[in-house]
C-alpha cells in the first residue's frame, strides 16, 4: 500500500503561525521534503523535530520527484514543505502533486499561512473575485505581455514581487493598467510587516526615491469595465483554437489555458480537457 503526501504549510515568518496538525505531522511521517533544508531544519529544531530530511526544489525536481514517488510506493509517508507558507504555491510542490495524482498517491493538505490570502484580506481591495498571477518575468517585454493580457480583467489582481524587482514592475504596471488602486504588502507575519494602500501612480513616485524592503504581494484593483464575452473576438473560435492562438503568441500551454478560462470565464479544468482531448484526438488521426 502507498504511502501518503502530506502538503504541509509552514509559517511565513511567525513560528506562532505554525498549527499543532502541522507540527503533530512532520513528527510522524517518515521523512520531509523541503525546498531548502537549511531554512526547515531551523524550524524543525525550533519545535524539536527530528526527522530526516531531502531536498525538493526548482533545480532537481525531476529527479527528485521519481525518488520521492518511489518511497510513497514502498508506503512512506513524506511530508512536502516550502521555504514558507502554503506548498505549490509558486513552487515546484505542484509538480510533485501532478506525480502523485498520476501514481494515485493519496494527497493530504495540511492548511496553514499563504501569503497571498492575507495580503487580499487587509487590501480594503474587493476579495468577491481575484486572480493570483505569480510571479512577473524578470523580462521586460514577456513582463508586459503578460500585463498586457490582465488590463480588462475585472477580478482583483494578486502578485508576488521581489524587491530588487519591484520599481520596474510597478513602472510596468502604471504604464499597461494605467491607475488604479493597489496594496503593497511587505513582510507579513514579521516585525515590519507593513501595508501600503495607495495608487499605482504615487507607488512609483514612492519608491522613487523609498528603498524598497522585504518581499511583497502587490494587490491590485480590476479593471472597472472588463471585456465581455461576445465583445472578445477570440471567444467565436474553439476552445483549442483559442488555446493555439496564445501558444502561437508565446505562451506555455498552461499559460494559455489559464488565459482561455479567463477569457471565457470557466474552469481551467474544462479548457485542459478539451484541449488536450482534441490533441489525442488529432494525434489518433491517420
């Protein structure tokens, strides 16, 4: 019998933050995968847990993903963490997920701090509807780009911003989304966590000459007037021809399907299915 995957939220930068069913579980799993072991040991020693521990991270998930699979097939528990917050989260832990799934390996979350949630919930931004986009590339034009396809989305915009990156974003941000309202969110759960409720405009002047500190969740107003569907001109083509159209713009095939289900406003599951079901299809095709 398989082993189990528990996601495991850890504080992100509280050690109060840790619950007891996070603490309880990294105590009786077999061992943990952390995305920097340096950074968990020192939390695991804080709440005196010793269990052994393994890499998992950006650089060598492929192949630590197949040797993390092979100890939950021989019924290990593992426990998947991050450096801080919710696993999978703009972290390769989704890749691991999508592993599991495939192997049917019993998933278990174990919820906990996510830094974007608390960022939306002190905003005074709407929290009805939001869209999480990650991280921006460090690319300028790719940066914009993707801008470029948010600027008539009427959910609440969420980022994660790094600050040695921060003054071409928000730069980037004025000149794509024009003004608007944003909350920038720096240190949560620390000592100088801070909440900056301002404009796009008086954010740029601010760090003009503000250093800026800590790492960020930038929340941004949606657009007022959003594009409507049968104002969309690429809502009268397939679902996979919509698809196509954004991979032929440069997209990656989750990029687009993520854009597809923005644009037409329904799950990204339905617009993966019938992507990839007519790709089988086309593939079978003599």
């Amino acid at each position: 019998m398989s082993g189990t995957l528990y996601l495991c939220a850890t504080p992100i930068g509280n050690l109060e933050d840790m619950s007891v069913r996070a603490i309880n579980t990294l105590k009786s799993v077999d061992i943990i995968a952390a995305e920097d072991t340096r950074r968990t040991l020192t939390l695991l020693n804080h709440f005196e847990i010793t269990k052994p521990l393994t890499s998992y991270h950006e650089h060598n998930k492929a192949q630590k993903g197949k040797y993390l699979i092979g100890l939950l097939k021989e019924g290990k528990d593992i426990a998947l963490v991050s450096d801080a917050g919710t696993v999978a989260i703009s972290d390769p832990g989704e890749d691991l997920v999508s592993l599991c799934i495939e192997e049917d390996i019993q998933i278990v979350p174990i919820p906990g701090a996510v830094a974007l949630i608390n960022a939306l919930i002190i905003s005074g931004l709407s929290t009805r509807r939001f869209a999480f986009e990650g991280f921006l590339s460090v690319n300028k034009r790719h940066r914009r780009e993707h801008l470029e396809l948010l600027k008539n989305d009427t959910h609440t915009l969420i980022f994660y911003e790094a600050p040695h990156k921060l003054r071409n974003t928000l730069n980037d941000m004025y000149s794509v989304l024009g003004d608007r309202k944003i909350a920038l969110v720096r240190e949560l759960t620390k000592i100088h966590e801070q909440a900056l409720r301002t404009t796009l405009s008086e954010a740029v002047k601010y760090y003009e000459t503000e250093n800026p500190r800590g790492e960020y969740v930038l929340v941004i107003e949606g657009a007022k007037d959003g594009v409507k569907e049968d104002e969309n001109p690429l809502n009268a083509l397939s679902v996979t021809e919509h698809t196509e159209h954004y991979i032929k713009s440069g997209m990656t095939s989750k990029e687009a399907i993520k854009q597809v289900a923005l644009d037409r406003d329904i799950p990204k599951r339905d617009v993966y299915n019938e992507y990839h079901k007519n790709q089988t299809e086309n593939k079978e095709q003599p």
